[in-house]
C-alpha cells in the first residue's frame, strides 16, 4: 500500500493509495496504467489567506470529498497521461486519510452484517 497525493491534468489533488496495473508478471512486464484506490479529492479550507498560514507557522486544514461521487465503486484505474504529478503526503495528512479510510471500511462491514 502507497499513499499518494496525485495531482491530476484537471487541476485535482487526489489523495489515494496508488497502485500500478501491469500486463503480465516477470521482468518483461509493462505498465498499463495506475490504480487509484479510495481515491479523495484535497480541499483546502481557506478561511485564512495561505501566506499568513505559512508565516503564523500554522498547520492548514484539509477537506476531503469522494473521487466520484457518482459511483459506488472504490477501485479507478486511470490512463497515466490524466497525471501531472505524484507526491507523498505530509505524516500528519497520511494519518488522517488512513483513519478516514479505516473508519469508512469498519461503516461497509457493520453495515454488510
């Protein structure tokens, strides 16, 4: 598992575990395209202007909403040239987005029960 941070050719930043589909196994293999799993588009509240965040040395507050609202499924696979870049997150935002996970995984199992 790897979190990422993707940002996307339309402008979004994504946060998801990223995974990548290859075509066969071996050290032929080629990548065919990425795996976004649980993917979460990054909001940042901006209540406050972001240069007197960063100079008050404030941390920033994230806002999460789901990828595809309008889908059920967890699992995308994307084409890589839909990517701009790929990054780590920070700890603190990895944590979070790994507890929203958990929380929402614990919700699908009591609710499958």
């Amino acid at each position: 598992m790897s979190v990422s941070i993707i940002t996307l050719k339309t402008g979004e930043r994504v946060i998801t575990e990223l995974k990548e589909v290859y075509d066969q196994e071996g050290e032929d293999k080629k990548g065919l395209c990425l795996l976004m799993e649980d993917p979460y588009v990054l909001h940042l509240d901006t209540q406050q202007p972001q240069y007197l965040t960063e100079q008050l040395g404030a941390e920033y507050t994230v806002k999460y909403s789901k990828w595809n609202p309008y889908s059920p499924d967890s699992h995308f696979k994307i084409p890589y040239d839909c990517v701009m870049t790929i990054s780590s997150p920070e700890p603190g935002l990895e944590k979070s987005y790994l507890q929203k996970i958990q929380e929402k995984r614990e919700t699908e199992d009591d609710t499958n029960s």
